[in-house]
C-alpha cells in the first residue's frame, strides 16, 4: 500500500453548521472554482455508523466556492435545490455533484439523495451556471441495469470531441456509455463492455479528464478489516479510443480510514484531486505528475 504526501493540501471549511465533505473542483476564468457539498452528520469507519449534527434525518446541502489568495473558501452562492426536493426528486437533497463540461457548456452529473444508509440513489445530469452556480433542467437517468441504486458514475468526453461525451457506469465488468445530451433531453446511448480486467473490484470515482491520449481519473475500492472500513484509491487511464486499459498502483490521501474522491484536474503540470474524509472534513490535493510512474502508472 502506498502512501503519497502532497504538494499542498488544502482544508475546505466554510465555517457552517454542517460538515464539509467530497469537493467537486474545476477550473473557471483563472480561478480554481468548485461545489462543496455539506451534511448534518459525522460519520465513522464503520459501515453506516453516524451520527446527527442536528435534526434526526439525513441532509445534503450544496455550496458553489472559489479557493481566494491563500486558499480561503469564499461561498458564492448555495446550490438551491427546493425545487427538486418538492417535486420529490431529491427528498434529502443532491450528492456528490462532480462538475463537467459538454460543447462547451458547463453541466453537474450526481445523484439524488434518499439518506444513510442508502438502499435507492438515482443518477442525474443538470445544466450548471458557472457565474452563479445555478441548476437547471435537472433530468433523471433510469438505471440501465434496472438497479434500485446507482452512484459515482464518471463523466469524461473524449479528447478531440468536445460532443461526445461518455461516462463510466460499471467497472466489474467495464462499461462505458455514450451520453446523449442536449438542451431538452438526456438518455444513455451506445453501451461498450470494455475487454479488461481490473485487478480488483473497483467502483467510481471522479470525473476523468484528457491525458496522455486517452483520459484519466480516480477510482476506489472499500474493503472491510474487523468491521472497520478503509477507502483505497488508484487511477485509471482509457486509451486507444477506449481499447486500452490502465491502473495504477493503490493509496490513501493522508491516512487509512474512509476517503472519497470526487474531482480530478491537471493544471500546470499539476494533478488537483477534491475528495473527502469521513464525510467530515473537504480537501484539495495537488500532486506532482509524477505520482502516476511512482504508482506504476507509465504511459
């Protein structure tokens, strides 16, 4: 197992009754922007064991940030979502929004959020206005596989194309959907079973992002040690127009316990990676490039 300090780490706290937890960063204008999304309880490394921070049901609430000089976290506005909750889309609001962008427009896929623990999750895709941090034309997607439960699905559009979008829905087996998106309508296109075998049974992360000719992202596994569990995470990297596949070696961000990523974004030769601690605590990581060869990722 692998552990890999970072260049940086920067704590996201806005300072609000509930916890900050999975960050969905990207960059906007020359400022790095993001969604931080917060809950009204603290969790502990035990399979759905928590507690409240106020009230007795569970509650997701999201903000839209920039990282001001220094790092700070200014709040530029809460991601309303009333609406949704009273259409009964979202009774407990949205989770883990991961922020991508489509012909040129920017969108947030995640899912809509039925508490802890969560036996129904269904995935969504939004339009999102990046002055604002406004949602709109939420649409819904039905699970392909008929699952009452469906998350961290990840998002990428091929480099070259700044139409074709995709996102990984499964990674045992791997499988890929098209995304037919547009300004009134949005389903799941052409479905591909990828021919590789991941050396462990993975589930989603982050978004993914242009890299190296093919497209790289975050994704993790949970194992369970005498009723404590531990989040490990390696990157992934699709080439070939989607025929080749590679993974890295496995790490934790900063110790062995519950992390969750949910953004991934190059920048100046840097690797910016959002993700969570415990549903507790929000950071952003910057790594140099060269944790992808150190983790045995050479490409």
């Amino acid at each position: 197992m692998i552990s890999r300090r970072a260049l940086s780490s920067t704590r996201v706290d806005l300072h609000l009754p509930y916890n900050c937890c999975n960050p969905s960063f990207f960059p906007y204008r020359g400022e790095m922007r993001g969604i931080v999304r917060t809950v009204n309880y603290e969790k502990e490394n035990r399979a759905n064991h928590f507690r409240f921070l106020s009230g007795n049901r569970w509650d997701s609430v999201n903000y839209y940030v920039k990282l001001a000089p220094g790092n700070d976290a200014v709040v530029i506005n809460r991601i309303e979502d009333a609406e949704f909750r009273k259409e009964g889309l979202s009774e407990y609001g949205l989770e883990d929004l991961r922020v991508f962008t489509h012909g040129q427009k920017h969108f947030v896929i995640g899912s809509l959020a039925s508490g802890i623990p969560s036996s129904t999750s269904t995935i969504f895709i939004a339009g999102f206005d990046p002055e604002t941090g406004r949602l709109s034309g939420l649409t819904p997607i039905p699970s392909p596989a008929g699952k009452p439960r469906e998350k961290n699905w990840m998002p990428f559009v091929w480099p070259g194309s700044a139409d074709d979008l995709h996102v990984v829905y499964g990674l045992s087996p791997l499988t890929v959907f098209r995304v037919n998106l547009d300004e009134r309508s949005c389903s799941l296109g052409e479905k591909r079973i990828l021919d590789a075998t991941l050396p462990y049974d993975y589930s989603g992360g982050t978004n993914m992002v242009p890299y190296k000719e093919g497209v790289l992202g975050l994704i993790h596994r949970r194992t369970v040690i005498g009723g404590v569990s531990y989040y490990k995470h390696a990157f992934l990297h699709l080439g070939n127009d989607l025929r080749t596949c590679r993974v890295s070696g496995e790490f934790f961000f900063r110790s062995r316990g519950i992390e969750f990523a949910v953004s991934l974004l190059i920048r100046e030769g840097k690797l910016h990676i959002g993700y969570g601690e415990l549903d507790r605590v929000a950071r952003l990581d910057c790594y140099e490039e060269d944790l992808l060869p150190r983790l045995g990722l050479r490409l």
